[in-house]
C-alpha cells in the first residue's frame, strides 16, 4: 500500500470517528437541552399522572418530568424540608394549606371519595361502613395526619361508628396493597385506587361516603425553577387532556 493510498484511508477513518462523535455528543446535547420539570403527587395520583406526564411530554417535547409520589403529608413534609419541586398535587385542600407561602394559588382540579375494599368475594360479608366497627374483620385505614385518613375520621364523625383498624398506614396505596395481600379483611381507599385493581378486590359503598369528599388542589412552588414550564404543566392538568385522563379513572370534575 503506497503512503499517499494509507494517508487517504487514516483520514476517512477518522473523518468517520469524527462523525460518531459528533452524532453522539448531538444526542446527549438534545437531552441536556430540555428542561426538567419535578412533579410531587399524592399516591393516589399515581396512575393519571403518569399517563398525564407521557400526554403533556408528547406535546411539550423539550420538556422532562420527573414524578415524585408518595403521601400527601410526606411529599409537604419534604418540601418543607427544603425538596426542590416546581408543581404539587395533592389529596386535600387541609395538607396543601401547610405550605402556606410556599406555593402560589392551589387550583381544585379533581374529587374523589371513599370506598370499602374486601378481598375478592367479599369472605367477611362486609355490607357498609358499620361493619367495619366488627372487631372480627381486620381493617386498614390510613393515618390521620394523611388526606385519605382524614376523610375517614369524618365519616366515623358523621355515622357515629367507630372503626378500630388493625393499622395505620402512611398512603391509600398502602391500605389497598394491605388488602390485596391479604394482610387486611378491609380497607378505607379512594374510589380510583379500587379501580386500578380490577379482579382482586370487591368494593363496598356506603352513603355516607358521598358527603365527604376530598377536593384534590395543584400548585406551582413559589420558590420552582422554571415557572414557565410549571404553569404549563398545570394548566395541562386543567385542561381537555387532563380532565379526560383523571375523569376516565374515576375522579369527579372539580366544581
């Protein structure tokens, strides 16, 4: 092979290194340049949202979200802890009200109520929510201190039947696992928790479930990174997309 044959070869191969190089850095670059979004949701928002961040992403492409999901309390608690988020969505009106200043002009965007969840088949016969005052059915409620758990101490408030439940737990995600585990008779859970489990539990109402109900409210965080993209993102939550997404879970449309 001639020297000038191996000096054409050595710079085409590296015009071609150059080139993957190139094309490598320009993907990593297209990823660097959209902005991230942190979204906390309460547990119970778990499955809208997600189908809601893939919606709102498809539409705003040079955005990222990242979901934080956990109980309405815990995800306060982090961000009074100094958590850095730009949107919150939380169970209740009382919990977001702890944020105070911290966050601007929560929003109603959904409601939902209680129901009683069994094993499948319902084994223990539960019929309403004075059953559950049987000592006989273990039961699983949710922590006061927690949206879900609230909205139970005022329906015991309302029928005058105490519920001695076995636990407390942190999340209406963790009453229903309680349940489907088999670990709990019953459980108190949101309507739309019941729904994401078709086939593994019954589901038992009550009237008295209808008078309380939980008013779910969004909001930017005053102190958020990208106030642009943070009020898109809620806005898109409001909206047509949004609405049919929480709607068709089983939520109710804000008043």
């Amino acid at each position: 092979m001639t020297t000038v044959r191996r000096l054409t070869r050595l710079a085409c191969l590296a015009s071609a290194v150059a080139l993957i190089i190139g094309l490598a850095v320009g993907c990593s670059s297209d990823d660097n340049d959209k902005t991230p979004l942190t979204v906390y949701a309460a547990a119970s928002l778990k499955k809208t949202f997600t189908e809601i961040e893939t919606a709102y992403e498809q539409q705003h492409p040079d955005v990222d979200v990242t979901l934080n999901f956990d109980g309405s309390s815990a995800l306060v608690n982090q961000i009074k802890q100094g958590a850095s988020a730009d949107v919150l969505a939380t169970a209740d009106e009382a919990t977001m009200g702890k944020l105070g200043g911290l966050v601007n002009a929560p929003q109603i965007f959904a409601r939902n109520t209680l129901v009683i969840v069994t094993a499948s088949g319902n084994p223990k016969q539960v019929r309403d929510f004075a059953s559950l005052s049987d000592p006989s059915i273990r039961t699983v409620v949710c922590a006061v201190e927690v949206p879900c758990g609230a909205a139970t101490a005022e329906v015991e408030r309302t029928t005058g039947v105490a519920v001695r439940p076995v636990s407390l737990e942190s999340s209406v995600t963790a009453v229903l696992t309680k349940v489907t585990s088999g670990e709990a008779d019953a459980g108190l859970v949101y309507l739309t928790d019941a729904r994401t489990v078709p086939g593994k539990v019954t589901v038992v109402d009550d009237a008295a479930f209808a008078k309380v109900v939980n008013n779910y409210p969004i909001a930017t965080l005053t102190a958020n990174k990208h106030p642009q993209q943070a009020t898109d993102f809620l806005s898109f939550v409001l909206g047509e997309t949004g609405q049919k997404i929480l709607t068709a879970a089983g939520f109710a449309a804000p008043n």
